[in-house]
C-alpha cells in the first residue's frame, strides 16, 4: 500500500512524514523544501504478530509495510503547472490514497504561504488544483469515448456516467462525491481520476490542543464537515507530538502519550484509519521458519489470498486449514485449538476474516 502525504508548503507534511517514517527527509520553513519525494517504508504494528512471534519463537518476523511518499508542497495554478505542478501531480496518480496535511495550528514563526490559519481555505485550494487537472483528464476521455459509441452502443453508459461525473467536478465537488454503483466504480477506476482516490483529512494541531481538548479547535470542525461531504476520513493529529516520540522507548511513550489523553500514536491511528478507508484486513501465517501478516482486501477469498504469497498457492489451492486468532490464543496451541474443533478445513469460496491464523495446501 503507498500513501502519498500532501499539502501546502508549511503545514507540517514532512516534519509529520520524518516523525512517522523516521526518515530523516529534510523539513525547512519555506515552500517547496520538498523537491523529489521522499519516501519511506513503515512497518504495520500488530499485537497478535507480537503474541504468535511469542508462541513460535520464529527465525523471521516479518509485519505488513505500508510505504508513504511525503510529495512536494503544492500552490495555485499547480494544475497549469505552477510552482512543481505537474510533478506533484504525477507523483499522486502513483499512490493508492491520500493524506492530506491541513493546519489547523496558530504559529507566528511558521509562515503560512498565504498568510493566515484557514483550514477550509487550504483544503479547497489543493482539490481545486486536483479537480481541474481532473477535468482535463476526465474531457479527453469523454471524446474518445463518443468516438467509441459510433461502433459500440455499450460505451452509452460509460459516456452517460462520464457526463455526470464531469458535471460534479465542474461545480467544484469531487468524483468521490458522485454516488456511484459497483459497475461504475470499475468503469471509473480506468480513468484514474486524482480526486477518486480514496482520502483521509490528517488535521496537523498543536501538542495544547491535545492538552486541552481538541474539540475546542475550530479548524477540526471545518476539516470534519468537508470530509462529511466527500466520504473522506478524518484523523486529529500533532506532527510535533509524533517528533517528540520517535526515538522514546516503549513505556515511556506510553506514559506521555497516556497523560494527553492517548491510547496510540499518531502512526498507529493513522494505519487504522487507512486500512478501514480502503477496506482492508491482514490474515497470519505462524511457524518456526516465520511469523508474517499479509494484507488483503475485505471480501477476498481464499485462493486469492493464498495467491498473496505465490501465484502457485491460488493456482494449485486445495484448501485452507484456519484458526481465528483468539481461539488460538485461548487454546495456547494448534493441538489444542484442534481437538476443540476450532481448527477448520476451508475450501475455495472461504470468505477471509480479520486475523485468521491460515496454513494453505496446495498442489502444482
């Protein structure tokens, strides 16, 4: 999975980016600090990996990853090509969604490349830019499909679909807020439209908000609204806080976490929040030679699943032979989980399920 972090220049992208990454990437008070992006490869932190890793006491260990990609600060007129547009531009078209960095914190030494602290104005600024150069897209394609109606009457549909989309974006709404069925959702994803891709809101606050309450933050509010709009998620967050931890040990970023009145960190929050945005789940693997979470979408099947590993594991599937994580955990092993019968035999329409602890048989 590759999240592209975006926003204004100054709004704390890459100072949340080398805090979540621990990256290093260069983070400065002027625009365009970031040129090419950086990026950086963040492994998915699971507890059950952690309580299976204890269990089998495995050579290898190995968490999902998600990669982000911290993208250079985008400006008006970035749809024309301004300031580093098109590159910025280019750089989304390759990530499978969004967070968008908005600043929601006071700072009079950290200039505001238009010159004051307006969440909404921020946000519309950069979708503006991605809605236009999502017209653009989105115009060529309406012609070349008209061309394609002269010897093909299914491609109606598409052009009919096209048309309302276009006419959303024209009035300055996103293609994700375009209600749409499964079988436009598949016509629509071979347009790749910048404003279809899935996005969460990453609402950049001070550590006093946090302190204090960050409902009391009027920013959040806005943030919140525009994401109710486009089905878009919405994650509080302190790129600062998320520096001050990087390199605490455990308990200790527990406990100063803890006395602000949090659970997880920003890094944890932030993975939960993608992985509900874009429908996925991880399944387990577990034995001496390796312990490894493997992620998938909601809804895949066994086979497919299997083929996550190697092609040859879909293609020759036998079965799937799968234990829920928990009942694995209160049974203490596989024997045991097996004589109570919670070790199940699944065949090819199994539906995987959040934290299946799975061994595939197969035959090429």
């Amino acid at each position: 999975m590759k999240l592209g972090i975006v926003g204004l220049p100054n709004v704390g992208k890459s100072t949340l980016f080398n805090a979540i990454t621990n990256a290093g990437a260069q983070s400065a008070n002027y625009p365009f600090c970031t040129i090419e992006p950086n990026v950086g490869v963040v492994a998915v932190p699971d507890k059950r990996l952690d309580k299976l890793a204890e269990m089998y006491d495995p050579d290898k260990y190995t968490p999902a990853s998600i990669e982000f990609v911290d993208i250079a600060g985008l400006v008006k007129g970035a749809s024309k090509g301004e300031g580093l547009g098109n590159k910025f531009l280019a750089n989304i078209r390759e990530c499978d969604a969004i967070v968008h960095v908005v600043r929601c914190f006071e700072n009079d030494d950290i200039v505001h490349v238009d010159g004051s602290i307006d969440p909404k104005r921020d946000i519309e600024t950069i979708n503006l830019e991605l809605i236009l150069a999502d017209v653009e897209t989105l115009e060529r394609r309406i012609d070349k499909t008209k061309k394609l109606i002269k010897g093909d009457k299914k491609y109606q549909a598409h052009l009919e679909l096209f048309e309302r989309v276009l006419e959303s974006l024209n009035a300055g709404k996103s293609a994700r807020s375009v209600e749409m069925d499964e079988e436009e959702k598949k016509i629509m994803s071979e347009v790749a439209l910048l404003t279809t891709k899935p996005i969460i809101y990453a609402a950049n606050m001070s550590d006093e908000d946090f302190s204090n309450g960050i409902e009391n933050n009027k920013g959040l509010a806005d943030v919140r609204a525009i994401a109710a709009e486009e089905n878009a998620g919405v994650l509080p967050i302190c790129a600062q806080i998320e520096e001050e931890i990087v390199d605490m040990d455990p308990e200790e970023k527990e406990m100063f976490l803890s006395d602000l009145g949090l659970e997880e960190s920003g890094l944890d929050r932030l993975i939960k929040e993608c992985y509900s945005l874009l429908g996925l789940i991880s399944y387990l693997t577990a034995g001496k030679p390796e312990v490894r979470a493997w992620t998938i979408k909601k809804g895949t099947k066994a086979p497919q699943a299997a083929g996550k590993i190697h092609t040859d594991f879909e293609r020759g599937f036998i079965r799937a032979e799968v234990v829920a994580f928990s009942d694995l955990m209160e049974c203490g092993s596989i024997a045991a989980a097996k004589e109570k019968g919670l070790y199940r035999s699944e065949g090819k329409e199994y539906v995987m399920q959040d934290g299946d602890v799975v061994l595939f048989r197969f035959n090429v």
